[in-house]
C-alpha cells in the first residue's frame, strides 16, 4: 500500500505537461528493493489517470516496465539491478516521442524528466530501503534524514494544494514535520524542515510566503525546544499567527488553522515516541546515550569483579584465623622430660603414686630455680633421690625449649592475625569500592561543557574539565595550560561563580602540559593551616616534616613527623610516614588499619633503626569530627573561645616495634577552633608555659601565632629541630 500511494502522489509531480518522471523512478526504485512493482506500477498509473490530463506516455510506460521485468524474471531468472535500471531508462525513452511536442521547450522538459528519472531511482531506491528497516534502525545520520526530508517534501508536492475548508493538508503535514524535526534536533534541523517546505512551494499558490513564513516559524521553535513541547510549539504558532496579521487577510486564511492543528498533532504525540524520534534523528544524542550505556555496563562489570576480588580476600583472610586451642608446651615438654628421667628407678612407683603432686611439685621447682632460690626435692618425691639434679637439669631444658616454642607460635599467631586484619581490610575496601562504582557519577557533560568556555572568557586556559560525584558530591578536575592562570583561589572563584557553588581546592599539582586543580563543592566547615619550621643548623635541612592532605566528601588530614636526630636523613623518615599515612587515608584503608600498617611498613623500609614521631588529625568537615593520632608526639593544644586546653597520650614513635599502638582520642569541632602543634623541639623549650603563650595570642592570625610561638620557644634557646603547625577550623 506505501508503494501504491507513493507511485500515486509522486505521479502527479510534473516537469511540464506531460512528464512525471517522480512517479516511474519511484515504481523503477521500489522494484529495486524488493518491492513487487505492480503495486508502485498501479499507483503511478492511477495517478496518472487522475491527473488533469491522462498521462498516456506514463502509464504505457509503467505497464511496459512491469512486463518486462516479469518476463525477464521468468525467462533468464534473477536479473542484475543495472539490467533492471537499463530496461526502465529505456522504457522511458521509448515512450518520450509520443509525450512531447516538436518543440524546443518540449524537448528539454523531456530530456530534463529523463535526467530525473535516472537520479531518482538511485535516491528512492535508498529512500524505500530506509524506510523497510525503519524500525530497526537506532540512528539516521545526516545525508539519510536529508535524504527522507526530500521525499517527504515530494509526497507535499505531489498532493498538491489539497484543501478542505480553507484548511491544506499538505500544510499540516509540513508544519507538524517542521515541529518534530525543530523539537527533536533543534536549530540543527532546521536545514531538513526549509528542505521540504522548499519542495512544497512548487505546489500553492503562495509558494515564497510558505517558504518564508515556515523557516521562520522552525527558527523561533528550535530556539525555544530546549524549554520543552508546549514553549516550542507555542512559539511556532504564536510566530505563524503574528506573520498572518502581519501579512493581511491573504495570509491568514490558509495558515493559522494548519498550524494550529499541526500544533496540538504534536503536543497529543506520546512521550515515548518524541524520545525514540528525538535518538533516531539526533546522532550525537545517541552518540551520548550510547555513551552513557557503555559506561554504566562498563561500571557494572568493574564493581562486580572488584566483589568477586573483596570476596576472594575475604574467604582467604580465614586461612590466618588466629583464634586456636590454646598450647600448654611449658607445662607438658618439662614434666615429660621430667617422668622420662625416673623411667628407669625402682622407686619411682612411690615418688610418682600421685602424678598430680608430682606435676606440682616440679612446676614449682622449676619456678623457682627462675626466681634464683634453691631447689631441693619436694613431696612427694625422694628426698634422697640420686636422679634428682638429671630430672631438674632435663626438665628446665625442655620448660626453656617449650618457652622458646610457644613464643614462636605467639609471633606466628600474631601475624597470622595481621595478615587476617590486613585481607579483611582489603575485603571491605574492595567492596566499598564496588559499591562507588555502582552508584558514583563519572561524569557530567552538562557542567564539562559549560566550564570550558566560560573559563576562556575569564582568562583561563583550560585544556579539560572533569566532573565526577564521588559519595554525591561534585568534584571537578581542570587542567590548565601553562599561559593559563596558575592561582588555583581565582580559578576556583571563577568555578564557583558559573556554578553558583562554593568551591573547595582539594588538590594542585604541576604536569608536563601545565596544572591539575583539583576542588570540590563546599558543604559545611572550611580548614586551613599555617606551619614554620627552623633547623638546628641552619646551613642543614630541617628534619621536622608537615603536611596536608585534601579528599573528596569533604575529609582533610593533617600530620607533623618528626625524624630521629635532625637533618637529611631524619627529613627522610619524616617525610616517609607522612607520605605512608596520606597514601593509606587515599586509597580509603579502614581507620583500625592505617596507623598499623605505618608503623609496620616504615619498620619494613628502614636499614637499620631509625623511627619517627608523627602527630596527626583527620578532620571530617561536615560533621565537625575529628580523630588525634600521636605516635610518640608531644601534645597538642585546642584553643576554643580564647581557652586552651591540653589534648596529650603515651605512645611509641613509628618503627621501633611491631606492637606500637598510637593514642587515639576523637573530639568534635566547632567553628573558630584551632589546632596548635608542636615537635618536641619546640614543646621541651616551652612545656606548660606554652598555654600562656597561647592564650596571649589566641585572637592573632594563623601565620602571626605560629611565628611568635616559634620566637618563644626559640628565645629559650634552640637545642633541635622546631615546627610549628596551626590548624584553623571555620
């Protein structure tokens, strides 16, 4: 039936008076893809026939085409689309003689109908093939909706100016293909919505007017689209209607009707339908979808590996379940030694008539022979034993070999329990992370798009822009060219101003291509440190080390190390806790495990025995807590409201032994507190008159405080190396 009609309406597309080669190239084309060409052949000849004048050459040459095909067909088999095209070119040359008049002007409407003819049949024969996998199809690209917006403007012209009531049908179709086009791809259609209103205006009356007035209908709706249906299509005929007035009476008799009917047409349409449209018509939207789908298949798959990874490690960390029976070598190795002694006495019989006595009785020997008294035979054993100096001697060796033992197992089990500590702790890492990759944005392409050239416009020079919603909150990475600025408080102001957020700078660092900035959406409190530092040798490096590091959802770390003696070398180990704390908080190792793992790994990488202090605090700036670490550090000091309090805790340095366990107190932060810490070079001077000093200074700014800190203690005379670091919370 599609067939038939297009041959039908196409047929009436005339080049002069008696040629429609439209309809026989669409019949030619049909064939081509498969279509039977009586259809599209019974089409064109009933167009034909309805036309004013009956198109004798067009319909003997329709007939004429079918009947060679079918012959063709049954007498050779399958015939070869250039055979097919050959025999309908010359179907067409045969009956031209009978079509046109011996004049000039006859003559090239011919030739001209029979150049159509051959370019059409190439077009519709991929028209047809379109629209048979129309369903099938996710996307049209460019030149095939140009394509498709060609022949729909050529079934317009073939209707003609089909009016009932002052109203065109022709029309209608135009507009509502105008709006779905405008709607779908915005200003970027309207090349395909000006094509087919172009082929229609060869069939009414007001042909320039239809062009003019519908381009500039298309050009308010594509504006408007973004804003949805209603402003669109309101646009469209707002604009139609204020053209008619504009225009008179002549213009608002046939428009206005039509396109408010178009109008309502496409409000009515279901929303799946504008969506599946919006994909097929819109390549980089699909693109985008595309996109999109491949990433979150993509994230599904990493998250479920990544589990399978957190349930491998959680299955392996039951290899090293330290929980045993408990081992009693010390007690059995010494009294078997002990009985294997007496094996050969004769009176064993009565020394031994109770083995409970006789377990008790060594056990206490042995224990004291530990404590240096002297050690004589106890009941009931033979006061006058002659073997008892071999049972002691041999049960002391065993009680020390057993000691030996089951201090082994101690060691083994402790490590067993580290190692079952460090695989669960993977284990929950793993399987946080799998749940960030199930539910974390990766990008946004709306923020990226928007960033780049605004930031252009302010003087910036932005290689990338990167948003991602670690937790649900938006962080940005940019990447600044070197002629760009490198403030990263101008650049973040800048982001914060497009954005209407205020932006946090997480992170800056130096690259080949220029600067990474790295900065989220400030919800909550605000941090900010100052530090000084002062060597005790001033041509020397000074061994203290601080640092700062900035994580997404709102997590900071601050941390002072100092190093055992001064110097390189004591900067060095410094700096490596430091660095081995930050690396653990980034990567996102449960709390219990991070100050372990520190401990032990900067054990592992020492040569010979060397340790550091380290004092830190992780600050969580949306609730305002906060969690002190000292390992082997001096206290640190809380100024609130103008009093200073004493925040202190014994423990070891970092790497002096595997068993270091750091203090740990958690407090709760408000706004205005600050955080004053301190190395022992600068405590030891100091000592309880550092609250005084304090308290003298507790309005003076962050840098002003730490340096008259540091002149305080360094008037007292400096013996080592002295860091400052105070931290405020706002």
């Amino acid at each position: 039936m599609a067939a038939f009609a297009a041959g039908l309406l196409l047929c009436r597309v005339r080049v002069g008076e008696s040629c429609a080669p439209f309809g026989l190239a669409s019949m030619a084309a049909g064939e081509m893809a498969g279509i039977d060409p009586l259809f599209a052949g019974a089409g064109v000849v009933v167009g034909a026939f309805l036309s004013g004048e009956p198109l004798w050459g067009v319909m003997i040459a329709a007939a004429s085409f079918v009947l060679l095909i079918r012959l063709m067909k049954v007498l050779v088999g399958p015939v070869s689309a250039s055979a097919r095209m050959l025999v309908f070119l010359l179907c067409e040359m045969a009956v031209l003689p009978f079509q046109m008049v011996l004049t000039w002007r006859s003559s090239a409407y011919a030739l001209l109908s029979l150049a159509l003819s051959a370019v059409a049949v190439v077009l519709l024969n991929r028209c047809w093939g379109l629209v048979r996998c129309l369903r099938r199809l996710s996307v049209l690209q460019e030149g095939e909706q140009l394509l498709l917006s060609a022949f729909l403007g050529l079934l317009l012209l073939g209707m003609g100016d089909f009016a009932v009531g002052g109203i065109s049908l022709p029309v209608i179709l135009l507009d509502l293909f105008v709006l779905l086009v405008t709607l779908t791809k915005g200003p970027e259609g309207l090349g395909d919505a000006i094509l087919a209103a172009a082929l229609l205006t060869f069939a009414v009356e007001e042909g320039a007017l239809l062009l003019g007035v519908t381009a500039l209908c298309a050009l308010m709706a594509a504006l408007l689209s973004p804003y949805g249906r209603a402003y669109a299509a309101g646009a469209f005929l707002l604009t139609a209607t204020v053209l008619a007035v504009f225009l008179g009476a002549e213009g608002s008799t046939w428009r206005v009707g039509c396109t408010l009917i178009a109008c309502l047409g496409a409000l009515v349409l279901p929303r799946e339908w504008m969506a599946r449209l919006e994909l097929m018509l819109n390549p980089r939207l699909y693109g985008e979808r595309n996109g999109a789908e491949a990433m979150e298949r993509l994230k599904r798959r990493l998250a479920a590996e990544v589990e399978e990874c957190a349930h491998l490690c959680g299955a392996l960390s039951g290899l090293f379940d330290g929980e045993r029976e408990g081992e009693r070598f010390v007690v059995d190795w010494p009294l078997g030694a002990a009985r294997r002694v007496c094996v050969g006495c004769e009176g064993r019989v009565l020394c031994q008539r109770e083995e409970a006595d006789f377990d008790k009785a060594v056990l206490h020997l042995l224990s004291a022979y530990d404590r240096g008294e002297p050690v004589r035979p106890l009941s009931p054993m033979d006061s006058h034993c002659k073997f008892f100096r071999e049972i002691m001697a041999s049960a002391y060796q065993s009680y020390n070999q057993a000691f030996v033992h089951e201090a082994g197992l101690r060691r083994a089990a402790e490590q067993y329990a580290y190692m079952n500590r460090q695989l669960c702790g993977v284990s929950a890492l793993l399987s946080v992370l799998a749940a960030r990759l199930r539910e974390d944005r990766w990008g946004d392409e709306r923020v990226e798009g928007a960033l780049i050239p605004y930031l252009i416009r302010r003087g910036f020079a932005p290689l990338s822009v990167d948003a991602f919603y670690p937790g649900g909150r938006l962080c940005l990475s940019i990447r600044v060219g070197p002629q760009g600025s490198e403030s990263g408080a101008a650049l973040a102001a800048a982001v914060g101003k497009k954005l209407h957020r205020t932006m946090r700078l997480i992170n800056q660092r130096r690259e080949d291509e220029g600067t990474v900035f790295e900065m989220e959406a400030l919800k909550g409190l605000t941090a900010r440190m100052a530090r000084i530092s002062l060597p005790e040798d001033e041509e020397s490096v000074c061994g203290d080390e601080t640092g700062e590091l900035r994580m997404p959802s709102g997590k900071v770390v601050y941390a002072v190390s100092d190093g055992m003696g001064s110097g390189e070398e004591a900067n060095r180990e410094s700096r490596a806790a430091i660095n081995l704390l930050f690396d653990q908080f980034r990567l996102g190792v449960e709390r219990e495990l991070i100050y372990e793992n520190v401990n032990r790994l900067l054990i592992a990488r020492g040569e010979k025995e060397v340790y550091a202090t380290l004092d830190a605090a992780s600050i969580d700036l949306v609730t305002g807590e906060a969690e002190m670490v000292k390992f082997g550090a001096p206290p640190t000091c809380l100024i609130r409201g103008g009093n200073v309090r004493t925040l202190s805790g014994e423990a070891l340095p970092c790497g002096i032994v595997d068993e270091a366990r750091p203090y740990i107190r958690r407090i709760r932060l408000r706004q205005r507190d600050r955080l004053v810490f301190c190395t022992d070079g600068v405590y030891d001077l100091l000592g309880k008159d550092m609250e005084e000093a304090l308290k003298r200074g507790a309005a003076a700014p962050l840098d002003r405080m730490a340096e008259e800190l540091m002149a305080a203690a360094r008037d007292r005379g400096q013996r080592d190396d002295m860091t400052v670091m105070v931290v405020e919370v706002a």
